[in-house]
C-alpha cells in the first residue's frame, strides 16, 4: 500500500530538517539543511560527541567563532557522505544586518568545504532574509556561491531574493502559523484555519504564484511545519524541508496525495515587481508578523550559536 511519503515524494523534493546522521541514512532525504539550533541539539548527544572534540582538537587555534565555523561545517561534511544532494550550512546570525561581513563568512565555510575536496554545487549557504543578508546573497551568487535565504515570512522578502537572483529561498510555514494562532488567542478556529487556509500555507502559495507566473528561477523550499496537513496542502512545491518525525509520520500515513501547487494553480498575469531598500524597509515594517518573526528568529539563531560556544569554550578548558 502506498503512503504520503511516497506520494508527496512524486511532485517535491523531501529534505531533511535535522543534524541527526541515522535520521538520514534511514529517511535518504535528497537534500539536507541544518541551523544553529539543529547543530546544537545534536552536539550535545553523545553519539556526535566526536564531532565536538576531533574538531577542536584541530582547530584549537582558531577563535570561538571559527571553531564554530568549523564544527558546522564538519557536521555539513558528514552529512554529504549520506544525501546525494545538497546540504544548508548556516552564516552566524550575528551577521545578519552586516553585508560585508556575511560575505567574508560566506566564502570562508565554503573554502573549508572545499579545502576537504567538497565542490560549492553542493553546498547551500544559509543566509537570513534581511535587507543586508539578501544583498550578500546577490554578490555570492555571481561568485557561483549558491545562497537559501531563511526566516522568510513575506512575499516582500521573496521579491527582493528574487531580485537578486537567490537560489533558494525558505519560507517559514509553521511560524507564521503559530504566530497567528497566537495573536488570535481564544478565537482561534482550528477548522477555519486548516490545510489549504492555514496562514503559513497561504503565505507560500502566494510566493509560488508570483514566482512561476513570472518564471524567476529561485527554488521555493517551504520549511518549518507543525503537521502533515501542512507539508500535503503544499505538495507540488519544488522543495519541503521536513523534520524526521514528520517525514516518518507521512511514511505511516496510508493513501496518496495529489500536487496542490501546479501551473494550473497560478493566479495570472502577474507583473514584476521592484522593491528599492526603502520599500522593503518600509513594506515589512508595515507586515507585524513577518517584522516579529525575522527579529525573533535572528534572536533563538545567535542564543544558540552563543550557546554552542560556551561548550567550545568549556571543552577547550
């Protein structure tokens, strides 16, 4: 009997949202991606222990900061040896309103990628969808370093990514959906809000919409789900990143699924649109929720990677 793991794997492309190396081998994901927050759940299990100490072993040297560089980058290193695709490896989020700095970033976890024989195809370097880490991103890109923009709650974040001709952008489904659950508090209608209606899942349509209607070639990988509902309503969407307890629960839900985002889907003509710094400024200050979760989202990143070097610090002792 076929499941909706199998179904969805038909129209997306599953990916793997974890730092967890038999999650992969058991799920083979295509793609992987890993954050600060991924990274520092799993370096604090014994078994990726080795992870922590063969790196600063070698990079005692180096700064707290590059040696946090240099565990990602390893956990990025084993988790090519299990996909066939691509992996995400995270800029530190204290550069996020830093141009140049995400930049020197950039090409410095890629040239450990490739100081190990790892060609920059293959890697995705994560950056968040600021004003600053999109323009980053724009300079990267013609470098040949492939670029996912994150933390993407607004269709004024997309435009401006597509502007800059990003590979890969990131919208956040599952944080838009909290947020408006939050904000509604008791008058939250689960019902009303499902599949399809979820916030999250609107929000990702209307970025697919503008995005084939105009053709822009930047992939579209939703990210950061609660439930199946979710991930199903977006079948069809070039990218899901998906966390192994869903991806799991998917491969034990029986039926099919059918694509819900498809050419047929578009809402057309559409024209295109050009954002300057002031309007993106100013159109997501005018959007709470994306404003509120970008600030937030930047905030857990650093806490974690601010927790990460604590342990760097007291392994070093």
């Amino acid at each position: 009997m076929h499941n909706q793991l199998e179904s969805l794997r038909k129209y997306t492309v599953v990916v793997a949202d974890t730092g967890n190396f038999e999650a992969m081998k058991t799920l083979k994901p295509i793609d992987a991606t890993t954050n600060p927050s991924l990274i520092l759940k799993a370096i604090q299990k014994e078994e990726y222990n080795h992870v922590l100490t063969d790196t600063i072993k070698h990079c005692k040297h180096m700064s707290l900061s590059e040696i946090a560089d240099n565990i990602t980058v390893s956990f990025g290193k084993e988790i090519l040896k299990i996909i066939p695709g691509r992996v995400s490896t995270e800029v530190d989020a204290r550069l996020s309103f830093n141009t140049k700095a995400t930049i020197e970033k950039a090409r410095y976890l890629i040239n450990l990628y490739e100081k190990s024989g790892i060609k920059r195809e293959r890697i995705l370097i994560k950056i968040a969808a600021t004003w600053e880490g999109i323009k980053a991103a724009e300079i990267l890109e013609l470098e040949g370093i492939h670029c996912n923009l994150t933390l993407l709650f607004s269709l004024t974040q997309a435009i401006a990514c597509a502007q800059s001709k990003v590979t890969l952008i990131s919208p956040f489904v599952g944080r838009i959906y909290d947020w408006y659950k939050n904000h509604a508090g008791s008058n939250w209608d689960e019902e009303k809000n499902h599949g399809q209606n979820d916030p999250g899942v609107k929000s990702v349509v209307t970025i697919y919409n503008y995005y084939k209607s105009l053709e822009i070639g930047t992939e579209i990988m939703g990210a950061s789900f609660r439930n199946i509902h979710q991930i199903l309503a977006l079948s069809g969407c070039d990218l899901l990143t998906i966390s192994p307890e869903l991806i799991t629960k998917l491969e034990n839900t029986p039926g099919s699924t059918i694509p819900k985002l498809t050419s047929n889907s578009l809402i057309k003509p559409l024209h295109t649109k050009h954002i300057s710094e002031i309007e993106f400024r100013s159109m997501l200050n005018e959007d709470q929720m994306a404003t509120e979760k970008l600030s937030e989202g930047i905030r857990i990143f650093i806490k974690d990677v601010l927790s990460l070097e604590k342990i760097i610090e007291k392994t070093l002792r």
